[in-house]
C-alpha cells in the first residue's frame, strides 16, 4: 500500500518526531511510505478565522499533492477532520470538477489511529511502552473524526503499559487554535481544569492524537512542575524493546 504522510504545520516545525514515528511504525506495518515535499498547511486557521478563498486555494494545492496515493495518513485529528469536514463544503462553492475531486480524496485521508485499526486491521503493532499512561480524547478526534476507541484500543495492546482513565476525558483543553489566542483567560481556565484531572490519574505520561493540545495541556504541566511529560500516540507506538 502506498501511503503518504501528512505531516501537518505543527508536527512539521515543532514536533518533527512525531512525523517521523509515524513512517517507523508504517513501514515495521508493511506499508510503503512517502512524504510528499509539496505539501502545506490544509488551511484550516484560514477557513475558521473567515478566509475561505486562501482556504479553497490550500485545499486545491492538498488535492493536488496528494492525489495517487493509496491512502494519505495524519498524526492531526484536527488537519483530518480539516479536510474530511471542511473541504467538501469549500468545494461546493467552486467547480463541480473539483467537487468531484475532493469526493475522491475525502475517504482516502485518515488520522493515525483510524488507519491503523480500520485500514490495516491492526490493534497489536507491536509497541513496548513500560510506562501508566491516561488518554486525552482531542476534540476533533472525538467529535469530527469520531474515532471512538480506537486510540485506546491500540494503547491497551501496548505491552508493558498500564492505561489509565481520565477524568473528564471529554472535555475541551482550550487551546482551540485560535481560540486560545483570541481568549486567553477562558483557555487557560479549561485547561486548568484538565491538568487537574490529568494529574490526579498518577500517570507518568498524557497521550492524545493531537500535538497542538498536548502542547497546550504540556505547557501548563511544565509551568506547574507536574512531572507529567506529553507524547503524541504515534511515539508511543512505534517504541519497541528494540528502540528504548
């Protein structure tokens, strides 16, 4: 199968790892792996800050990119649901042949955890992560992707791993992307109230399919000296006794 990784901008500048987990636990699964060097931002601050047009062009600019590829892999739930959710209504607004392209590509983009379990069966990949982790279920991945349990799923076949639940799991951090920015005290109080509850799991590490809220919740882990540190579930899967 010839996948395409998605890299996302903020894996790409400040979670490079993460992207890179991603190709080693791909290609120790089979899959032939390729990072197109085209490739941009979806256009997701564009769309969701009032720019449909420069999101229409970035949209175009994905679809041609990417088209060809057996299937297009995203540690991003939220770039995902970008262009599962967002695109066929940008779409709708242009061509009826780009429509029809962006139709095409839609079923072929997938958030990790869904390509995994979904795409090449898999809930055993393999990983070895001795260490109690708790979960955070990003929003987009909850309710764009609905990805259900399937981060869990794979999480819970990691040996060596202790999952432990999170306490209100289904609430939003705050961060938001541009909702942390322009409302900075309502953010940081959300995402008090998730450290809080992070913290009371006892678990050495938080995991989400998210880098953008893990960025958010680890900032305020560190200020707080929690000593919880963050990771993406990409890098917990592709750990092996091998690799540690």
């Amino acid at each position: 199968m010839r996948v395409a990784l998605f890299i996302t901008c903020v894996n790409d500048t400040l979670f490079p790892g993460t992207g890179q987990a991603v190709v080693t636990l791909l290609r120790r699964l089979g899959c032939d792996v390729e990072f197109p060097r085209a490739q941009t931002c979806c256009g997701q601050m564009h769309v969701n800050t009032g720019y449909p047009e420069e999101g229409t062009r970035l949209a175009r600019h994905f679809v041609d990119v990417f088209a060809g590829y057996d299937a297009v892999v995203a540690p991003s739930g939220s770039c995902a649901a970008m262009v599962r959710e967002q695109y066929p209504r940008l779409a709708r607004a242009t061509t009826p042949s780009f429509a029809g392209e962006v139709a095409e590509m839609v079923p072929k983009v997938h958030d990790l955890s869904e390509f995994l379990v979904d795409v090449l069966g898999v809930t055993d990949v393999g990983a070895y992560f001795p260490h109690r982790v708790t979960y955070h279920p990003t929003c987009h991945s909850l309710r764009g992707l609905h990805l259900g349990d399937r981060p869990t799923r794979l999480l819970e076949q990691v040996r060596g791993l202790e999952l432990v639940p999170l306490p209100g799991a289904e609430e939003c951090c705050g961060f938001g992307g541009t909702f942390a920015v322009k409302n900075p005290a309502i953010s940081a109080a959300m995402c008090g109230d998730k450290v809080r509850n992070v913290t009371s799991t006892g678990a050495e590490v938080l995991c989400a399919a998210d880098n953008s809220c893990l960025m958010h919740i680890g900032g305020t882990l560190t200020r707080q000296r929690a000593g919880v540190r963050i990771m993406h579930l990409a890098e917990i899967l592709a750990t092996t006794e091998a690799t540690r």
